[in-house]
C-alpha cells in the first residue's frame, strides 16, 4: 500500500517550466513585429520579379530582420511542439523520439532558412 506522498516521490518539478513559459512568451512577442515586416515584404514584393525580391533581400536590415523572424519562428515553433508532444504522447519511447525529431526538423529548418538569406545576404 502505497501513500500519495510515495507514488510522487522523485517526480516533482524539473525546474524548467518557468524558463519554457518565458522563452515561449518571449518569441511570441518578438513574433508579432517580425512577422508583420514578413507579411509586409510579401505584399510589397508580390508579383516582383526575382532580381528586385533578392536586392531586397540582399540588404543588409532586411537581411538581419528575416534571420531573426526565422530564428525567433522556429525557437517558438518547438518550444510549442515541445508542449503538445509533452503533453499528448503518453508512451515514453515515443516521446523520446517525438521530442528528438521535433529538434532536428526545428534545426534543419532554421539552418536552411539562415543558409538561403545569408545567400542571398552576401550576394552568392
């Protein structure tokens, strides 16, 4: 017979939810101005050929811009994942796996997005 002090014992706070809370909070609140420059710059640009969007692009403001909405978007994007897997798979082998790939999609989007606009950033 076990108390519930016993069946919880060892798996109390890992300390970390405050941290994931704010850094979720954090991109999300550096989102909502990049992501209206981003949405700006596609309708400003929308039907330009693709000389005037790569100028564009190429600038360095913009350039640095786009590099953070990019970070900042995929830093957001698994933390959220991060929440929903945590929260919905219930199989820890599965987590685990979840939780991994969520990281290396994270990484291999946030890498191919910081590629394609140094690119075009240093004019290659």
């Amino acid at each position: 017979m076990r108390t519930p002090l016993a069946r919880v014992r060892g798996l109390g706070s890992a300390k970390e939810g405050t941290d994931h809370f704010w850094r979720q909070r954090l991109t999300a609140v550096a989102n909502l101005p990049l992501m209206l420059f981003l949405l700006y710059s596609l309708v400003a640009f929308a039907g330009a050929d693709h000389a005037a969007v790569a100028a564009y692009l190429g600038s360095p403001p913009v350039a640095m811009a786009m590099l953070l909405a990019v970070l900042s978007a995929v830093i957001h994007m698994r933390l959220g994942m991060q929440v929903i897997i945590e929260d919905y798979i219930h199989g820890e082998a599965l987590k685990i796996t979840c939780l991994m790939l969520n990281t290396f999609t994270a990484a291999a989007a946030g890498l191919a997005s910081v590629f394609a606009i140094l690119k075009l950033g240093f004019g290659a």
